[in-house]
C-alpha cells in the first residue's frame, strides 16, 4: 500500500509530540536549503518542512523545486518560526515527480484571474481557487443533505432531451447525422431528423422541471442535481454556456410555499459552508477585500464577504410582488434621473439585470423575492393567477448577481395549461406526457431552480462566474 499519508489540513490541528508521520504535496517553496512550504489542497495553509542542514545530499536538494511533488516522513516538533504551531522534521524525502521550477507557469506571485483563465488546468494549486473549489465543495454537500433531510428523492433527468422546458431556449443539438453536407433530407430540404439516431431531433436539456415535474406527482417531493446547457450567447460575467442547476420540485405546494423552502435551503447552505469551509471563506474575504481595494469608494460593497453572509442568514429576505417592484422603480430617483439604460416603460416590462440590481443593492438592501409576474414574460407551465394578468412566478435576486433562483406554482389545471401552450405555440402533441400529469390526479405543485455556479459566486465573493467551475463553457472557449 502506498497511501499513508496524513494531510496538512488534519496534521496542522495536532499538538506536536514528535510523532512520526508522512505527508505528500507539492512544492510551494524552497528557502535556503532548509524550509520546504507544503501544499497538499487539503488548505491553503502550507506545512513548514525542516531539513537539517547536512543531513540530504546535493542532488536531493537540487530537485526540490516549486510544485515538485513530495513523499516527506519526518517527525511533528514545536515550530520556532513565527506564524506556524508546527514543523514538520524531515527525516526521509522522496521525490515522487520533478518539476522544472523555471517553466511552471505558476510563480510566486500575484497572477491575474484572466490569466490564471487560460491556465485553468494548473489554477485549482493557487490559494484562491483551492478556497474556491472547496467552498463549492462544501455547498454541493450541503444541497444534498438539506434535501435528504427533509425526505426529497434524488432524481436524475436526462441529458438528452426532446423538449425545451422554456419554450424558446437557445440548446445545443445531439446529433450522429454527418455534418459535411450529406445528411438525409427531407422532400422540403430540411434534415431529416427520422433517420438521426434517436429517431428524431434532439438536444442537450436547458433544464430537467419537465421531468422533475414526472417524478414529483408520483414521489412527492424530489431534486435534480446536474448540468444544463444553453446556447445563449451572453457574454457576462454571469452565464455559462454549461452550468449546475438545483431543481427541487414539491407535490402539495403553492407559491408560498415555495419561497419559503428558497429561503430556507439558500441559507442553510451557506451556513453549512460557513460552519464546514470557514478557513477558505476567510481567505476569500480577505481576497475580496484586497480586489476592492483598487475601486472607487462607491463602487466598494458597503460589507465584508462573512458578514454579508451572516447578514443573508439572519434577515428575511424581502418579498415583493413584480407590480410592485414596477412602481418603486418607476418612482425612484435613478429612473427619473435617466440613469437606467433601460428606462422604465411601465407595467409588462420585462426586467432587466440592471432593475433586479437596484432592487436589491440600492433600494433594499437584501435578497429580495419578486413574484406574481405578468403571463407574457413567463413560460408557459405557470400557474396563471385569478386576475387574468400574471402567473403565480417567482424570482430571487441576490446583491451583486442579479437573478440566482427561477420559479413557480405549475399550472395543474389541465384546461388552462392547454389554452396557454396553444396561445404560446407550445406544441402539445409532443408535450403529451407532461399533460397526463394532469390528467390523472392532477395536484398543486410547485419548484424552481437554483443557478449553482450563481450561488458559489454570491458565496465566495468571486465576481466572474468563470471563476467558480472548473472548466468553464463561453461563447468562443471551450479548452481544456
Ligand atoms: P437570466 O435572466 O439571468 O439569464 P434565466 O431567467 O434565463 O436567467 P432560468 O431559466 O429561470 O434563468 O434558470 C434558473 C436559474 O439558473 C437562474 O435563476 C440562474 O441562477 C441560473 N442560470 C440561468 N441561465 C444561466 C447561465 N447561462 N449560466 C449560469 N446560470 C444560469
Ligand atoms: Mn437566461
């Protein structure tokens, strides 16, 4: 067996009394032949290596070079340097893989996130992404325990699907018909789609509610859990052309209901993240805080990274209805001053990123829930409420991102829901498994969806969501 080893993170929480362990890493660096700095991704904190001077031959030493990667035993002493409880004494060093220190990318100092962007294969071994990935860790774990706790099924919708849950996203197509110019067509010139692999024409899903909306009228209350796809060609600091997206969906739910199971998993995740990557969260903030240094006062968040956080789990977030949210911004000074680059033209509109924006930062302050939106803005599944106007819909925007949950009490009504798809060119023909839902024992129900990468963002204080997914999908970028 060749893994024995301890890691940094759990060794760093032990008192030193000279008890003999292994640990394995990575070279961050190598001062005067003596001090090793020990990376291994358990945290950001290093372990001191001591090596006795005298004690390892030339040649080991010439090969302990940055992101060298490291088999140390040796034994845990006090450490007599300042900002570390414990060293580690070196007693055996094995090199497990050499490292030309002069070529890696990564030297010691301060990149840039547009740089580290294009080494993003090597960006997980700098302290901000290793806080990062751990705190979006961290949350993915809590997601998973807020809902098996509370008794919802795990669902997996399909990846691959014929139906667009929105009605008119942009989706990328699957397809196994050749691309060159050859592929079957039909009479009228267009593919045809009988002779592609599924027998029809397909795509990657924008979103697995359809489904999730399957399982629910049968489980009662269920969650998705995995990637969407959409070929919007937005180019923000907010979309990716591939992200993860929580969709809880709950049998016996109304709109009510629904915000309050939002409101509620949003802050236990991020409490969970507070409780269980602390460490990282403080790192974050000080990052942000550093970044920030640079901007104009205004321009500043008026908190620190923990204690907006703090701030999100112990206030309620404010819930007003879009008519509402319409009047406000109609009334405010922004609006009158001209200094939206979307005026606003009145109630019908829909709102833009930089209306959710002022919303939230500027008039309240807080997360902020909009519901009650009119029809025509909205998809198709909505319940449609008794004023005729709106559906029974539901967005959260959080400060400095804007939208980060979707949703809505469904339309069970099996009338309404046929009338509004004709109204919408939603062809109910191929829609006919979602309609006998409501076909056969029809019940209120209701879910949304949560923009993962969103939350990780709003959570680690990262203002670019290409910095919160590993390998991130973007109009022209697809490496790695
Ligand atoms: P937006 O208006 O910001 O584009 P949307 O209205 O298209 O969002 P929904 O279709 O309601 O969003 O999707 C549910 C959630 O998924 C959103 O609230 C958001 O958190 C997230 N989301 C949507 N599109 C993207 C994207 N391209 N990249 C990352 N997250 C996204
Ligand atoms: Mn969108």
């Amino acid at each position: 067996m060749f893994n024995k080893r301890t890691k940094i993170k759990e060794l760093l929480s032990q008192e030193p009394k000279n008890q003999l362990v292994t640990v394995m890493g990575w070279v961050r660096t190598f001062r005067n032949n003596q001090f090793v700095a020990l990376n291994d991704g358990s945290t950001n904190t290093n372990l001191q290596v001591v090596l006795e001077l005298g004690k390892f031959n030339d040649n080991l030493l010439k090969r302990i070079t940055t992101s060298a990667s490291l088999k140390i035993t040796g034994t845990v002493v006090p450490s007599l340097g300042k900002g570390q409880k414990i060293d580690l004494k070196a007693a055996v060093i094995e090199i497990l893989g050499d490292s030309d220190g002069e070529k890696y990318p990564l030297q010691p100092k301060k990149h840039s996130l547009e740089f580290l962007r294009e080494i993003a294969h090597l960006r997980f071994r700098t302290n901000t992404f290793g806080s990062v990935f751990r705190v979006r860790h961290s949350l993915a774990f809590a997601v998973h325990k807020f809902f098996n706790d509370k008794g919802f099924v795990y669902m997996h919708t399909p990846i691959i699907t014929a139906s667009d849950a929105e009605g008119a996203g942009e989706m990328f197509k699957v397809t196994t018909l050749p691309l060159d110019g050859t592929a079957p067509k039909n009479s009228d010139g267009t593919i045809n789609f009988k002779e592609d692999f599924f027998g029809r024409a397909t795509n990657l899903t924008v979103s697995g509610q359809l489904e999730g909306e399957l399982g629910a009228t049968a489980l009662g209350d269920i969650y998705t859990f995995g990637p969407t796809f959409r070929a919007e060609n937005s180019n923000t600091a907010r979309h990716l052309a591939e992200f993860w997206m929580i969709e809880p969906e709950m049998a016996f739910y109304d709109l009510e209901d629904n915000m309050n199971l939002a409101e509620e998993f949003i802050k236990y995740i991020i409490k969970y993240a507070m409780d269980n990557a602390g460490e990282d969260l403080e790192f974050l903030k000080q990052r942000l805080a550093d970044e920030e240094k640079s901007l104009p006062q205004d321009k500043r968040s008026e908190m620190g990274l923990i204690e907006k956080l703090e701030f999100v789990c112990n206030n309620n977030f404010e819930r007003i209805t879009y008519t509402e949210a319409i009047d406000i911004l109609k009334e405010s000074n922004h609006n009158k001053k001209k200094k939206f680059q979307f005026p606003i033209t009145g109630w019908g509109m829909d709102l833009q990123s930089e209306h959710e924006r002022y919303l939230v930062e500027k008039h309240f302050k807080k997360p902020v829930i909009l519901s009650d939106y009119p029809k025509e803005i909205k998809a198709f599944y909505m319940r449609q409420n008794e004023d005729g106007k709106t559906v029974a819909a539901m967005d959260i925007l959080a400060p400095g991102i804007g939208e980060i949950v979707g949703g809505s009490q469904r339309e069970e009504r099996l009338e309404n829901l046929v009338r509004r798809m004709k109204e919408m060119n939603v062809p109910a023909e191929e829609l006919w498994w979602y309609l006998d839902t409501r076909r056969f024992g029809t019940i209120p129900h209701a879910g949304f969806g949560l923009g993962f990468e969103r939350m990780v963002q709003f959570v680690t204080g990262m203002s670019n969501i290409r910095d919160v997914i590993s390998f991130p999908r973007t109009p022209g970028s697809a490496e790695f």
